[in-house]
C-alpha cells in the first residue's frame, strides 16, 4: 500500500534534496532519495536494537544467568521465560 505526505522543508534542506535528485544523481525523483533516507535510518535503528540485545545476551553469560542448549531451542526459550520469571 502507498500513502503520501506532505512536508514542509527550509530552503536548506530543499536544495540539499535538489542537489541529490536528478540527473547526473543515484536518484532520479525527491520521493526515491527521501524514501532511501528513511529506509537507511530504519534499518540503523534495528540495528542499534539488535546490538543492544546482544550486548544483553553477553551481560547475561557473564552473570551467569544460562541454560544448557538442549537441541530444542523453541522449548529453551520457553524453559529460559519460565525459570525466568519467578
């Protein structure tokens, strides 16, 4: 599905879109290089979750806090959530 905004921009930040779309550019419209722009800083916000959540996972290693890998990894996490909680 396609939605469409639209966005007030300074002279600044519209120029900055005209040098970066158009011939002679990696874009060819304002709507390709604003949509790469969000695409680009969404994926560095999971990546920043995802970097977190391992940094989460080494903090739990070092305080101990592991269970055995049985081969089953859907009953461990549930296992993991159980024991967790209480």
């Amino acid at each position: 599905m396609s939605s469409s905004i639209n966005l007030s921009l300074t002279d600044e930040l519209r120029q900055f879109i005209d040098r970066n779309t158009g011939d002679g550019t990696l874009y060819a419209t304002p709507s390709e290089f604003l949509r790469s722009l969000l695409r680009e800083k969404k994926e560095r916000q999971e990546a920043a979750e995802l970097r977190m959540s391992i940094i989460e996972g080494y903090h739990d290693a070092i305080i101990g806090r592991v269970i055995r890998f049985s081969g089953d990894l859907r009953n461990d996490m549930q296992q993991f959530g159980t024991s967790n909680r209480k």
